[in-house]
C-alpha cells in the first residue's frame, strides 16, 4: 500500500554555481545545498555503522531532525542520494579506493561517508559534478575530524569526476551487494542467478497497483502492462500516486505484483472466514475483501493497525479488525483459512530499501525465521481441519521459506503441502519449485518496450490441515 517512486529519476541541484578552487567556499545561494550533503552523509553513518532503517530515518514526523528540517525538494535529493549511495556502495567503495593512494586511516568514518556521498553523486546522479566537488571539500572544511583532508577530498573527487568512465568500467566486475548476502545467494541459487538477482536490485522499482475490477480498463486508462498476477504496471510519471484517477474513488491500491501473489494462492474464498495475520499495511486485506471473503484482519501495532484503518476506509472495504499479539490471537470458532505473510528479513524487497542489506546479516536471518517458525505452528491451530493456510514472506533466503515449510511438515502437525499448479500462472511458471511453492526474485518478469522489469523476492507455500 505504499507509495513507491522511481528514486533514480534525475535530480538536479538547484544552485548551479562556476567552477572554483578547492580553497573557495559556497555563496548562501548554496547552503541548502551543503545542508543536504551534510544530512546525506550523516544518514549514511546511521545506516550503514549503527543499523538504523532508512525508513525510521525518513520519517516525515519521527524521523531524523535534520532530514526533516529539509524542505520537499531538498528531502528528494537526499532521499535520492542515500538509494543510490546504498544501491552501489560496494562499487563506490572499489572505485575510491581505487583512487586513493593509501587506505584512509582509522577513524576516518565520518571522511569516508562524506567520500561514498559525493561519489554517489558523480557515478550515479544526474547532479553537476563541480558542484558535488565543491561541496564536499566544504563539508570537509567545515568538520574539524576532516579539515586535514580537504585538499584529499578535492583531488580524489575531480580525479573520479575526469576519470568517470573508466572507473564505472573498472568496478562494473564488483558485487553491489554485500559479502555475506551473496555468499547466501550464491548457495541458494547458483552463481549466475545469484550475480543476476544481485544486479536486478539496482533497478529502482516500477509502481504495480493492485485495482477492484476492470483491471483491463485501467490498465489501457494508465497506459499500463497488465502483469501475470494481475496486477497493473504502471508507466513512468511525474507526481504521486493520489493524483491519479481512482485513487480517492478507492479503486486501486499500490502493490508489488509479488505481494499480490500470496492472497490468490487461497482460491475461491467467497463466503470464507479467513485471518489475515500480520495484516497491515492492508493490500492483502483488501484482496481478500475484494474477493468475497469475511476477512479478520489482526495486527499487533497501533500504529500500523491505524494505517490500515486508513487504507481499508479509502478503498470503502471493511473487516473485521484485531489489534494486539498474534499468538494471543484465538478466533470463536476454526477458520477456513489463514494467510500469514511473516515479518522477515525484507532481502527481497532490496530495489526499494536497499538499507535492508546493511542493516541486517544472517544472524538476523536466523532470527526471524526462529519467529516465523512459531508463528506459523500458531496459525496451524486457527484452522479447521481441510483449511487452508498460506505463509509467505518477502526473504529471498531458504531458511525464511523453503526450508522452514520442510522442517514444519517434517514435525508433523497434521499438515500437508497443497502444490501451486503452473498451468494457473502463465508467465510465471518458473517461479513455482518442483514442489510446488512459489519463489520470486528481483531478476524475473522481464520489461517489454519502456516497460521496466523486475519483481520483488517472494517465498510462498500453500499447507492443508489434515
């Protein structure tokens, strides 16, 4: 239910000062413009060295005071910055350190963020590099842990700046992902396809809505891709998403085609009492409303409970709400089915948070599957017997999917696996396993003409209680 946007649009910065020597020192014209560096680089430490979400930091009322001191258009270019610099930090990093003499020395961490936003800039952002250049050697001035190194900053920067396309070519060879989850992608999928998912998260992704009916008339209405999940692949456009048509009337939501997946594996629901655990934001609620079913939608948090209030009330649907703990969550009598779309490591939605790569590792992998695991024991219980539950989530690693679902039947609650029939999901039949479960990637559903490709990494996996 999020609005998603294509955060590698071209920005550009709005001073568009002449060239100066590294001694010169930005106008007023360009404070906003120092400002929003210094924000960029100082978010950048938080993600990155302290493991703070990007989302959390972005918060346009919680978030981090100096991003939200920013005006809008300011905000979007550090916003912009920040994708881009997590996108294709270990490539920015092969680059500067292929341009630095000698690595910098310990404790220079606040000097090599300053370095990773500036660079971000130059390789990846349609922003004047002179101006990057300039405003970076003044962040260094301006920090006393950096002013020894201005004249570094100024001459590494103009040297990347000369030497763009050789350096973009040089590091084209580097993994844009961490170590650790490549190593995890690589023993789950193979080296080629791991390498091929690893690029496809550099794409920004495309915005997929999710409509009530018609999605035909829509799709031709936005000059959109109908989608094999039935969703509508919206073309590139300036603006939000609520200024479209439909959006007040509730006729659509925003969803990723993957997302979207989960709540059609419960076929024909009409008249069906079915949970939704683990319910908002709401788009897969509503998919259930839509389709017929008398839908228990249970949340633990306020907050988001709330946002799912809101959405639910713009799409005029209505369900039956819970707020409060999953597990002391006990329906009046067994449900027809359940669909729990576990919290998890997100590695699969990577193309829109790309902090989810350096702020988890596969401690937390492990973690969340721990959870995922009991939670799912739990909503075993919900279910009469021949029910159906659906678990899913959005990890691209076996441990949140296939090999949890292996090791649940393997204890023997009385379960069985209902296989995902291919033939009902032309153009996606190879992201159904042998067995039957689904498993999306970044890397599939290919674009056609301007159209943009991709999908975000999803596991799913349809059980029936005995």
């Amino acid at each position: 239910m999020n609005q998603t946007k294509n955060n590698k649009k071209a920005f550009k910065h709005r001073s568009s000062p002449s060239r100066r020597s590294s001694a010169a020192r930005p106008s007023n014209d360009d404070k906003a413009g120092l400002e929003v560096r210094a924000t960029a680089a100082k978010l950048l430490a938080a993600v990155v060295d302290k493991k703070i979400s990007l989302d959390g930091i972005l918060d346009p009322v919680h978030g981090n005071p100096a991003y939200k001191h920013l005006n809008d258009q300011d905000r979007a270019l550090t916003r912009a910055i920040l994708l881009s610099a997590l996108r294709h930090l270990p490539r920015i990093e092969a680059a500067l350190a292929s341009l630095l003499e000698s690595p910098l020395p310990q404790g220079a961490r606040p000097l090599h963020h300053v370095f990773c936003v500036a660079a971000a800039q130059i390789l990846y952002l349609d922003v004047p590099s002179h101006a990057v250049v300039d405003l970076a050697v003044e962040q260094a001035h301006r920090d006393p842990r950096n002013r020894r190194f201005a004249k570094l900053v100024n001459a590494v920067l103009r040297r990347l700046v000369r030497e763009k396309d050789t350096v973009l070519e040089r590091i084209a060879a580097v993994s844009p992902v961490p170590d650790w989850f490549m190593e995890r992608l690589a023993a789950a999928y193979g080296p080629q396809a791991a390498g091929e998912i690893a690029e496809a998260q550099l794409t920004p992704p495309a915005i997929d809505i999710t409509v009530k009916s018609e999605p035909q008339r829509w799709a031709e209405a936005f000059g959109g891709r109908m989608l094999p999940t039935g969703s509508i692949r919206l073309p590139a456009f300036e603006g939000s998403v609520a200024s479209l048509a439909g959006y007040d009337q509730g006729e659509w939501w925003v969803q990723d085609a993957a997302a979207s997946i989960p709540a059609r594996l419960l076929g024909d629901i009409r008249g069906r009492r079915i949970a939704d655990l683990c319910a908002a934001p709401g788009g897969k609620t509503a998919q259930l409303i839509v389709a017929g079913a008398q839908v228990i939608a249970v949340e633990q948090s306020v907050n988001r409970m709330a946002r799912l209030k809101e959405n639910l009330d713009r799409l005029g649907l209505r369900a039956q709400l819970v707020q409060g703990d999953l597990f002391d969550f006990r329906p009046e009598a067994p449900l027809d089915g359940v669909l729990l779309d576990a919290p998890c490591s997100s590695t699969g939605t990577t193309r829109r948070h790309p902090d989810v790569l350096w702020t988890k590792g596969p401690e937390d992998v492990a973690k969340l599957a721990a959870l995922q695991a009991k939670m799912l024991r739990h909503a075993v219980t919900l279910v009469r017997p021949g029910g159906l539950i659906v678990f899913s989530n959005c990890s691209l690693d076996p441990l949140e999917g296939e090999q949890l679902v292996a090791d649940l039947l393997a204890e023997d609650h009385g379960l069985e696996r209902v296989p995902v029939e291919p033939a009902g999901w032309p153009g996606l039949e190879n992201a159904i396993s042998s067995r039957g479960e689904f498993r999306t990637t970044p890397a599939m559903l290919p674009g056609e003409g301007s159209s943009t490709g991709g999908m975000d990494g999803f596991f799913a996996s349809v059980l029936r209680r005995r």
